[in-house]
C-alpha cells in the first residue's frame, strides 16, 4: 500500500488466538507431492546451484494459482494452508501455527491464522524472520470498471510469488543446514479489508502484538519480507521506510545481489509503501520489504501467473538464500 493511506490499517484490533506446535513430519503421500522432489544435498549452496530451484520454486507458484483466490473463506484458501502445513512438516524443524480471529466493524469475525516454519539453526542466538502474505485480495479494488472491483484476484503475484519464494527457502533451508537461526513467516490477512478499513495488514500486526507480550530477547534480529517478487519485469528499488528502518540490512541483500550479478535489485530508493515490515519496524526491529510497486497488475483481475517469470522468483530466492547463509 502506498504511503498516501498513512498508517489507518496499523490498527490495534481485538484478537483471540493461540499457538499450535507440529513438530516435523515425514509424510506417507499426497496429492502435490510431485512439488516435493529432493535435490542432492551439499554443505554449501553456490550462486550456480540456485538454478536447480528454479523448477521448485515456480511449481509453487502454479499450484498456489491453481487453488484460485485465496483468502479466508474460499477453497483456495483451505488448500493454500494444506500446502503450507505439508511443506512445513517436510522441511522445517517446527511448525508453528497463530491462530487469530479479528472482529470487523460490522460484527464479523473472521477467523485467520499465521503459519511459522521453525529452522533452529547450530548456533543458536535471536532468528532472522523471513515473511510473506499468502492470502489475496477478496475484490479487485484498482479496476476501472465498478462491476469487476468486486470480483477477488487471482494474485499470483500479489499473495503467491512471496509464497513460492518462501516455500523454496524451506526446501533449500532444509537441504543446506545453516549456523543461523530463521524463522519463515506466512502472514495471512495483508490484503483482507478495504483500504482505510483498519482490516489490513492484520496477520503482521498480529505477530508484532504478540511480540510485545514476549522477552524482547526472543525477537527476531531483523525482519525481511518478500511481496509482489515474480512479475517479468522485475525491479526491486530500495523502499523509503526499509532505508530509515534497516539501512544495514538493505546494504547486507544488496551486497549479495552484486555479488551474485542479480540486475533485478536497484541502488536507487523508490516508493513509499505500508507492507508487513511495518509492524515490526514500529517495535525498532530492522525490517525491510522487497517489493516492485511498479507492477501495473497490482489489485486487479489481470494479475495472472502470464504475468510472472521463474527468472524473477529465482533472483529473489537466490539472494535471500545468499544472505541466510553469508549472515
């Protein structure tokens, strides 16, 4: 969201909720297990050898388009967390559900819940978290035509690349070990209300309420988010918020993606936009959002998988897994 909504949809609302622990699983079958191929393991993942997920990461991103619109209440939604619960029980070490419910302004609760994939890492210490909003937008709000707002978004890249980019993380987590402790963080309800609504952002906020309640010993040293990450046209530029709240974190991605000769990550700063990172930068976390706000599907219907790459999720991927392992 732009800069021009302030910070109406940081709301404070009334939550109920609770953690459910899974510890890792190995499943007997399913039914996409097909995007759950191993790939050989080694002790250290080459920039080169990010290539071999490139077939991963966009076989998540045609199974999340697949389920259609995913937010709560839809089948796509009910399968979206199959997905994730399953990928979670084969690669992470925990899986740490954060059920929630948030009460609408007209009465309604709806029911929601964050879904936390644990790698403990071998060093021990505070974890990076690592996020993404898996739900979609319930009404294509940015359409000309008043008849199609209503209608819900796919949303493959607004919802799913950020998704896929992460599910790719959990599988390479999982078969390159770290020292560093991580915490991927699937946020549900970034994309729920209408703007102004205070119905935002909600599974971030959430989390970031939630820390309040903890240790601050126990909260993540720097928060990272992946949003609208797939389009062809890829062109991350720095945000105005993530330089002011994590300029150190900024200069460590893009130290990486020089390195690693990724063009698709700009030195320029651009854009001013409310994502999950705010939440968490309010708290004084570090906290920065990868996000291209160029992309001229955001919000409506036209926002299909055509209009994503394999080669910008890989670009992405390949340097979030260049930072996690060079922390």
């Amino acid at each position: 969201m732009r800069d021009d909504t302030l910070f109406c949809d940081l709301f404070q609302p009334e939550w109920i909720g609770t953690s459910t622990v899974f510890r890792r699983l190995r499943p007997a079958g399913w039914v996409l297990a097909g995007l759950l191929f191993c790939f050989s393991e080694t002790a250290y993942a080459q920039p080169t050898e990010f290539e071999r997920y490139r077939d991963t990461l966009w076989g998540y991103l045609e199974a999340l388009t697949d389920f259609g619109p995913r937010y709560a209440g839809t089948l796509g939604y009910d399968r979206t967390l199959q997905l994730l619960r399953q990928a979670g029980r084969e690669f992470a070490d925990e899986v740490v559900e954060h059920p929630f419910v948030i009460r609408r302004e007209n009465g309604e609760q709806v029911h929601m819940v964050n879904i936390e994939f644990v790698f403990h890492g071998s060093m021990g210490g505070s974890p990076v978290l690592v996020g993404a909003h898996y739900d979609t937008r319930p009404f294509a709000d940015q359409e000309f035509d008043p008849e199609t707002r209503t209608r819900p978004i796919q949303g493959a890249n607004d919802g799913g690349s950020g998704t896929a980019v992460l599910l790719g993380l959990a599988r390479y987590l999982r078969e390159h070990p770290i020292r560093l402790p991580v915490r991927l963080m699937f946020f549900d309800g970034e994309d729920f209300g209408t703007t102004g609504s205070g119905e935002m952002f909600t599974g971030s906020n959430y989390h970031a309420n939630q820390l309040k309640l903890s240790d601050p010993k126990m909260w993540p040293q720097a928060v990272l988010i992946a949003d609208m990450v797939g389009d062809r046209d890829l062109q991350i530029y720095k945000e105005s918020y993530s330089v002011k709240s994590g300029p150190k974190l900024l200069d460590r991605i893009y130290s990486v993606a020089r390195r690693q000769n990724i063009s698709q990550f700009k030195e320029e700063k651009k854009y001013s936009v409310l994502d999950d990172h705010v939440p968490f930068s309010m708290l004084g976390i570090p906290s920065v959002v990868l996000i291209d706000f160029d992309y001229p599907h955001w919000h409506k219907l036209s926002d299909t998988i055509d209009k994503c790459s394999p080669e910008s999720l890989l670009a992405v991927f390949s340097v979030l897994a260049g930072v996690l392992e060079e922390w």
